[in-house]
C-alpha cells in the first residue's frame, strides 16, 4: 500500500514538472528582451509613430514616460509635470498619435473621479517634460465607496482608443468572482464624463488572478482588439459598431502564469506584452505572431 501511494505522489510530481516545463517553453520561446530594472512594474507600453516603444511604471513610482531600445534599456525619461502617478495602468493612442496614460487603477473601489492623462506624440517632446490634456470619468452605477463586496465592478486596467473615444475594459474584483469584464465608453478630450456601459464579456472562473483583463490594445487597422489575462490573450474580430464583445472571438493560451499588465501591436500580425517582475520572475517582453499562434475560437 505504501509503495503504491509513493508511486502515485512520485508520478504527479513528475506530471506537475513536466506541465511546467511545458507552460513554461510556451511562454519564454517567444521572449525577445529583458526590461531596465527601472520599470519593475511596467503596466502599460505603446509604440510611437517611429516605431520607439513607450512604457509606464504602475502606482509609487513618478509621472513619468519611459522609451525602451530594442535592447531593454531606456533611452528616455519624459515627466508629465501635472499629473501624477496615483494608479498608472494603461496606455493607448489615437490617430494623430497623442498618447493617453490611464491612472484609473481602483483597487478598492473607493475612488469616484478616475483620471486619463493625454499628451501629444512622445516623438514631437523636445526635451524632457510635458504638460497633459486632462481627462475625469466616473461610473453612473458606482453610488457607494466601497460598495458591496458582490459590487466591486469598478476597476479598471485596460483601455483604447477608437473613433473620438476612450473605451475602458473594467478588472473585476467581486466576491464571489464572476468572471465578468464590463466595456464603458468615455470622451477623448478634456471634460468630467460619466461612463457608458456598453456590454460585458466573461473570461473565466478558474480564480480571479487569472482570469482579471490587465491591458488593452487595437491593431493597427482597428480591426482586432486584444485583451491581455496573466494566462491569455483574448481576441476580438467583426464586431458590430463599437461594442468590440459582439463579433468572433478566439483565446491564444500563453503558457505559464505569470503578471502580465501590458500589450499593444507592432503591426497588425505582431503583438508585443510584457510582464512585471514578481520574486525575481518576469519584466520580460514577448511578441507573438498571429499567424504562427494556435487560436481558439469561442
């Protein structure tokens, strides 16, 4: 009896390795760079119409923007001399190529007015500061602070641009986790706006770290919009109007888990996410090629 029990615990350690291994090959194969040491928490990047990538560090660190080589290093250091960095965690672009930083992180949900922060092109900076354009939004549905622990609906990691707006895809945190993203619309300009709710989409289940919608990009044609998870991208195609939930959509399955809070498109094939590092794991950037990725269609 104890042989066989030995037998079993010694056959799942090895299954368990072998999964890991796997998971792991899956992600690190498509590795490309390991980020400054700067950028520990690196929660969203962005390319500049030069091609430069853009990152910014998440909540604690300053109001600053940050263009990293293709050899991970930082070129250079742009402060926002009017905002701050209370809970950076995106970045998008429109088509004149303005830049807008999302300090709409909520952990808690105790925040009413949350701030986008929008600057021209990166690449027009002559020198090392700027001034931003600034943006409040709240949520209509969002009436107490905090609300219920059911209730908490109302952070958010990931957002775009697209057609004169800002569409934010919310990070739920209610308990017990349900899976649910919820996709508001906001203006692009300088103004107070409520947030409107235009549909939902459920990722998964399984636990609410890995299932939580951390970063949000839109191809270059605007044609395809990625959802980044800690295990996944979620892909959308042929949605109708602007509620990008409504269309064909497909899971590309990353591998390991890792915290992965950033993702955009190199062109309209390549997409480029990173992750934080976490106990000396991560701060890497990845690009994947749609057309060489196994895409599950839902």
């Amino acid at each position: 009896m104890k042989k066989s029990i030995a037998g079993l615990l010694l056959g799942s350690a090895i299954a368990t390795s072998i999964i890991i291994a796997v998971t792991s090959y899956q992600l690190y194969q498509h590795k490309f760079v390991t980020i400054d040491a700067k950028l520990t928490e690196i929660s969203g990047i962005e390319f500049d119409k030069r091609m430069n990538l853009w990152a910014i560090n998440d909540g604690g660190d300053k109001p600053k923007l940050y263009q990293v080589n293709r050899d991970g290093n930082i070129n250079k250091t742009i402060t926002i001399t009017n905002a701050k960095n209370i809970d950076w965690e995106d970045m998008t672009q429109d088509d004149f190529g303005h830049f807008f930083l999302g300090d709409f992180g909520n952990n808690e949900n105790l925040r009413k007015w949350l701030t986008i922060y929008k600057i021209e092109n990166p690449i027009d900076i002559k020198g090392n500061t700027t001034q931003a354009e600034i943006i409040k939004f709240n949520y209509p549905e969002h009436k107490i602070f905090p609300p219920k622990a059911e209730d908490k609906e109302f952070d958010v990691e990931a957002f775009i641009y697209y057609k004169k707006h800002l569409y934010l895809f919310t990070k739920n945190r209610t308990v017990p986790f349900n899976g649910i993203t919820s996709l508001y619309k906001i203006g692009d300009h300088a103004a107070n706006f409520d947030a409107e709710k235009i549909s939902t989409f459920k990722t998964c289940t399984i636990a609410e770290k890995l299932c939580w919608i951390t970063s949000a990009a839109l191809s270059p044609s605007r044609k395809k919009l990625a959802l980044l998870d800690s295990q996944r991208i979620w892909l959308f195609e042929n949605w109708q109007g602007d509620d990008f939930f409504s269309g064909d959509v497909y899971r590309i399955d990353l591998g390991i888990v890792t915290q992965k809070e950033a993702i955009t498109f190199y062109n309209e094939d390549y997409i480029v996410f990173t992750d934080e590092e976490f106990h000396g794991i991560g701060r890497n950037a990845y690009v994947i090629n749609l057309n060489d990725v196994e895409k599950h269609k839902l």
